[in-house]
C-alpha cells in the first residue's frame, strides 16, 4: 500500500520496505522535505528541529543520517512535527519498533545499543547501589544535612573510615545516599575509582582520572590537552556554572583528589578513602564524615534482610557471634550471610563455630593490631568452602592485571572449557569472592584480589602461576590481533607464536563484533600492556601494542595510544629486535601526528626510518614516507608530501608491495589534486582501486573514492562525483571511521551545490555538521559556515 497526498506521496510499509535505520532515515528525510514543499519555505535544519523538540542537533542529525535508531517517544514526536499522518505515524512506528526488535535478536539481546556520544552529554555514571544496604542513618543525615544548609553545595565531603579500615562501607553509603540526591544535580553524576589501595599499586594517576572524567562528559579523545594542566583546566571549565555530584572513589591521598575538585563553587564531591585526608580537610574545607563499623542492631538488621527475620531471629546467639567474629564489618557479613543464603539447611551455629576456627587458624589482616580490619579469616572461610575447581580460579583470578574480566578470559587463565569458567564464576559470585558487576563481566574487591593472589603465591607453584599468566596473556593478544584483522584487513600482518594450550582466544565474526569486543576490553587491554612489559613478556607488550593501535586510532583514544605505544617502545628496546622497534616507533609517530606534536612525530619517523634502511626493508621505508607526507599535508605543504609520496611508490614497486603501492599511489593522487592537476590525480587514484579490486576493501579504498570525487568535482563531473563520494561514505560508515565520513559528506555537500542542489546540499552538510559537532572538531565552522552561506 502506499499513502498519498497533495504535495507528493509517502510510501507504505509495504512498498518502502523498511529494514534498517537507514531506511528509516530515508523516510524521514522524505517527510522532512515534503514538510518544507507544503508550508512552501525551506526544510526544517537540525538547529530549528532542535529548538521546537529541546534535544540537541547532533542527536537529530544522527537519527535524520541512520546513525543512530530514535527512542519510541523521541521518533513519534519527530514523525509528527514532520507532517504525518495518524495513518503514517502508526505504520512507521511499528516500522522502528520492528527495527530495534531485530537488532536485539541479531545480538541475542546482550549487546547495548550503541548511543552516539554528543558533547553537550549529561553523564549519569554512578554505579549501581548495594543491595541490601542497612543503617547508616545517622551518615545520611548528615550528608543531607551538608546539602541543605549550603545553598551552594560546592564543599567537599570526606568520607573516611577510622584507622583506614577496608570493607567498612565507604562506597556503599556514598553510591546509596548519591542515587538517593541524583535529581538534585540535573547536570549529571560522575564517578571514578582511584584504586588508591590496590594490590598491585596500580593506582590511578590524575591525569588519568581526568581523561576519565572528561570521557564521561562527552569529551572526545583527541580534544584533550596533553599535559595534567590542560587535562584540569579543561574539566574545571567544564564543571563551571553545573550542579554536578562527582564521587571519587577509593582514594589514596589528597594529592591524587586536589586535581579533581572543581574550581568554582556549584558541584558536590565525595570522597572515599581509607586515610582521613586531613590536607583536603585543612586547605580545601573538606568536611570529615568519620564512618564507624556498624552497630550491633545494625549488623544483625543486614543478616536479617540477606536471611530472612524467621531465621535469624529463630538462632539469635549464633547471629550475635556472627556480627561479633566478623567485627560488624560489612563486606565480612556480606561474605557469611551469602554462604548461609545459598546453604539454607545450615545452621547458623555452625557457621558461628566456623568462623571461630578460621580465625585461630590464619593471622588476622590487621592495621595497627585493629580487630575490625580481621577480615582474612572470613575470606579463607568462605574460600574454603569452594569446589577445588572454583577454589582454584579464585586464586588465578589474582593474577589477572585487572580491572574485570569476563568468562571467556577466566577460562583461558584456568586453562578449561567456557562452560567451566561459568560454573565456577557462578559459585564465587554467591559466595561474593567475585562480583558480576555488568552482565558477564566480573570483578574483584582490591582486598579480594589481594587475598587471592596470596592463596595463589602459597598454594600453585611459580610453574602453574607463569602458565596461567601466559595463557592469559595469550588469550588477550590472540583475540586482540583477531580483532584487528576484522578492522583493517588491508594492513600487513605481524608474525604471533602460537597460543598456549588451554588457550581460547576470541574471535570476533565481523568488523562491527571487532569493535564491539575491543571497546569492552579496552580497559582491560590497556592495563594487560603494562602488566606484560612489567614482568617481562616484551614480546606481548609490543605485539598488543601493535593489535591495539587501529582501534584506538579509529576511535581517537590517541592519549591511551601513546601510553601503550612507550611501554610497547620500552620493551622492543630490551628484546633489541629491530623489527619491533620500527613498528614501535612507527606507530608511536602516527599517534603523535593525531596529537599535533609534529617534532615528535618526525622524531619517531626519522628513527623508524633508519632502523628500516639498516634492515633494507623497503616497505617498512615506504611506510615511513607515506606518514612523512602526512606529515607536511598537515602543515599545508602538498610539495613536499607529494615527493614523499613519489618517494613510497617507488620503494613498495621496487619491494613489490601491493598493498603499498595502492596506499601510495591515491596519496600522490591527493596530493596532485591539491596541487590542481585533477587529471594526473586520476590517473593515480584508478590506479590505486585496480589495485583494490585484487585485494579487498579497506580504508585506503574509501580514501581513494574520496580523492577521485574531489578531482572529478573540480573537473566540472559532478554527477559522477557524487557517486564517488557515495563510495567512500558506504566504506568509511562500514569501518566506524566517522571522521572521515564528515570529510566526505563534507566535500559532497560541495558537488551538489555547485550541481544546482541546494537541498540535498544543505542535507549532507548537516549530517557532516553533526558528526563534526560530536567529535568537537574545529573543521566544524567550516561546513556550518557553508550552511550559512
């Protein structure tokens, strides 16, 4: 069927065939312009759409580009600003109902849907509260307290336990009271563990933090200074004039929480920590809340609401020796009252005895001869009643760099099937020696891990603790390269010894599963780098480094890059392998030239450069002069790319590199379209997709389309610019490079204009514009100049 009026017709359900977003964009763009032709003006813009609806115009363009599937209410008001019909509006809500029914059952409705990352975002990034939070009321007083007289809550709330006690609850209190406020901060919550008591020492360095926290707020990477200064200046600007709430989780001293705070009153801080922080108290005015244990009524109120009143209240002496030999510590009740939910035959008595035992048996974990940090006796208990299986895990999973992991790696590490690994996370999630903190990622408390690692050190001899820390290792940068080769197939591939055995690595389906699976590691990646280059598996540092660095690039976390790419450097430098050490310093330059810091960059070339000519590795050598020329493009000196450009293509001929020789070839074709010789640039970049056609898609293939639509556009070909540019954009959308797909829509919005369509001018320049809005880029007063034009 189809739905007709006046002005022109809108196609049914039926005849549209509506299966994507895409399709769904169409259909909204059509609606746009039938709008514009019956109030006879010109199409609503993204900017007027977003002052009639409130929400932003990057949200907009997404849903007018198919990048992104508008929520039920956002997509029902859209449709009828827009003009449709009642008729219209029914079908085309089933349509994008249909559509995200099928998005989940194509991921079996585990993965998220991807939400586009605007830079006005209001972060709600507070982690889940505890369950079966008990007490405190007091504290929460207090801290309402706090909020209420100050009519400007811009101080800073210490929370701290006495003595440094872990486990006693800090974060609990802050996460419940924090959702409890959350509407009193309607610019957003933000919230990030500073690990300042982590097992390792891995604790976070500000400047970390802040890249965390500038993360949260919509920040994108490539927009963060490069030095802490920056880093701070730039969230405090941020933060000036919001009401935000911002907890600072775990925190090792002052010094890591001062470059944190907001510089003008507005924003509440909390902070947890283990130490009293008494320089944030004396300089800053932070208001010290001391959190005590729990008190007795308190304690045996948490054991009633994990056991049940019936059957605490049937064993009440045994319920005071628990609270007693668990100190009233939280974490400790928590650990015993899951054991006693999940073995409801067991009396409580004896979990009361066992608890006795395990405390004559192991040394109390104590600070300063302090009964309530005695928490190690209840993490024996508990890890004693284990499976030997899942005792076994437990104890590997100490080995692990941290922050989470899921069942696959767990799998890897114990050297088992998956199925196994999810058995035994499951026992250690109910006995809390584990926690799935997201659906299938699971994490540790840091005296968990600690503890863990202990067991691990006593029990499992340094051979069965290097083969589980080489299986793990193995799983990330097997599963990691595999990744890569989803993402850029065009690249040449670096040489890996095979895993170990017991070794699973993932392996990512398609391009769109390689991001996926590399955005939810990154973290864990990151930290696996470091931990490789500190206990000596160079080889996997730089590897990992190398698997790491089109993602990273693609999606601008080139601050992540750097940091990888120096440890990676470091440990090329100790295996003294040259191969390594040009790769090291090769992608270490491109990530500097993302950065702007062109001495380093040319630093880092003229190395790689060298250390390829020694090893005449002609190929190697033409890379280096392919990312010279970026080098001067970026600096507007197309002469002197072009001759490093010339310079590649000889060398990946003399080599026979075909791969080279596309990537080189369209780069001389640009550089002659900057130049004005449109006709030579063709010549070239033909060339390049000859080449293409033997090889596959890739990057290098979309760019190429680009510059051939950039020449034939100065020819005065404009119908036949456009269909290049199409080209690129199908690719560049298929790798997730948005950047460049801005580029492209940019410079086709400029073939059509000078084609005499306005209109569709006018369309790609504000999906250009909203892509360019997202990543915060300069060349966005470019398009929106061209828009006021």
């Amino acid at each position: 069927m189809s739905i007709s009026d006046p002005e022109g017709p809108l196609a049914g359900p039926e005849s549209a065939a509506i299966h994507s977003a895409d399709d769904l964009a169409r259909v909204l763009r059509q609606l746009r312009r039938r709008d514009a032709r019956r109030r006879g003006e010109s199409p609503l813009t993204y900017r007027e759409l977003a002052a009639k609806t409130g929400w932003s115009h990057s949200a907009i363009g997404l849903y007018f580009s198919g990048q992104a599937l508008a929520p039920t209410d956002r997509f029902d008001v859209l449709v009828q600003l827009l003009g449709a019909s009642p008729a219209e509006q029914r079908w085309l809500a089933t349509a994008r109902d249909r559509i995200e029914e099928n998005r989940h059952a194509d991921t079996g409705g585990a993965r998220r849907a991807r939400r586009p990352q605007a830079p006005a975002v209001v972060p709600h990034a507070l982690p889940a509260p505890a369950p079966h939070f008990t007490g405190r009321l007091a504290e929460l007083d207090v801290l309402t307290g706090l909020l209420g007289t100050r009519a400007v809550p811009g101080g800073t709330v210490v929370i701290s336990a006495i003595g440094g006690t872990a486990g006693v609850g800090k974060t609990a209190l802050a996460l419940h009271w924090s959702h409890q406020v959350a509407d009193r901060f309607p610019d957003g919550q933000l919230f990030v563990n500073l690990r300042g008591f982590d097992p390792d020492d891995q604790v976070v360095h500000p400047a970390d933090a802040v890249r965390t926290l500038l993360d949260a707020m919509g920040v994108p990477a490539r927009r963060v200074p490069a030095t802490l200064d920056g880093q701070t200046a730039m969230y405090r600007s941020l933060l000036a004039g919001k009401r935000m709430l911002i907890v600072l989780d775990n925190a090792r001293d002052a010094g890591q929480v001062r470059p944190l705070l907001p510089g003008v009153p507005g924003c509440l801080v909390l902070v947890t920590s283990r130490n009293l922080l008494a320089g944030l108290i004396a300089t800053e005015g932070a208001h010290p809340l001391t959190l005590d244990l729990l008190t007795p009524s308190e304690a045996r109120d948490l054991l009633a609401s994990r056991l049940g009143t019936e059957r605490t209240a049937a064993e009440p002496e045994a319920v005071d020796q628990i609270v007693t030999r668990c100190a009233r510590l939280p974490l400790a009740l928590a650990i015993v009252a899951a054991h006693a939910a999940t073995n409801p035959g067991l009396r409580l008595a004896d979990l009361a005895d066992a608890l006795a035992d395990s405390r004559r048996q192991w040394a109390p974990l104590t600070a300063d001869g302090d009964p309530a940090a005695d928490v190690r006796s209840v993490f024996f208990w508990s890890y004693r009643t284990l499976d030997p299986d899942a005792a076994r895990l437990f104890r590997l999973l100490g080995l692990h760099p941290g922050p989470d992991l899921t069942a696959a790696a767990a799998a890897s590490m114990a050297g088992c099937t998956l199925p196994q690994a999810r058995t035994w996370l499951a026992e250690l999630t109910r006995a809390h020696l584990v926690a799935e903190h997201r659906p299938g990622r699971y994490t540790q408390h840091d005296l968990l891990r600690g503890y863990a690692a202990e067991r691990a050190g006593a029990i499992d001899t340094e051979q069965e603790r290097q083969a589980a820390t080489g299986r793990m290792l193995d799983h990330y940068l097997h599963s990691a390269y595999a990744a890569e080769r989803q993402m850029n197939t065009f690249r040449d591939p670096i040489t890996l010894d095979p895993p170990a055995p017991g070794t699973a690595p993932e392996e990512p389906a398609d391009n769109s599963g390689a991001k996926d699976w590399l955005g939810a590691e990154r973290a864990v990646l990151l930290a696996t780098v470091h931990h490789a280059a500190a206990t000596g598996h160079d080889t996997h540092a730089w590897q990992l480094s190398w698997a790491l660095s089109t993602y990273l690039d693609y999606q601008g976390h080139w601050h992540d890059w750097l940091a990888v790419g120096q440890a990676a450097e470091a440990a090329a430098d100790r295996l003294a392998d040259p191969t390594a050490q040009a790769l090291g310093h090769r992608l270490l330059a491109i990530c500097n030239l993302r950065l702007g810091r062109l001495e380093d960059t040319d630093r880092h070339l003229r190395r790689a450069l060298e250390l390829y000519r020694r090893a005449d590795d002609l190929p190697g050598q033409g890379a280096i002069h392919l990312y010279l020329g970026d080098m001067w493009y970026e600096q507007d000196r197309h002469s002197e790319a072009l001759d490093h450009a010339r310079q590649a293509l000889d060398l990946f001929r003399a080599a026979g590199h075909r791969r080279g020789q596309a990537d080189a070839l369209n780069f001389v074709g640009w550089c002659c379209a900057l130049l004005g010789d449109y006709r030579q640039a063709i010549v070239h970049c033909e060339e390049s997709l000859r080449v293409h056609r033997e090889l596959g898609h890739g990057i290098v293939e979309a760019t190429t389309w680009d510059s051939l639509g950039y020449a034939h556009h100065h020819l005065g070909d404009h119908a036949y610019a456009v269909e290049c540019f199409q080209q690129a954009l199908e690719l560049f959308r298929r790798l997730g490079s948005r950047y460049n797909e801005a580029l492209t829509l940019s410079r086709l919005g400029d073939t059509h204009r000078a084609a005499g369509d306005g209109d569709a001018a006018r369309e790609v320049w504000e999906q250009a514009l909203s892509i360019l809005d997202d990543l915060e880029h300069p060349e966005a007063e470019d398009v929106r100049a061209k828009l006021n034009s």
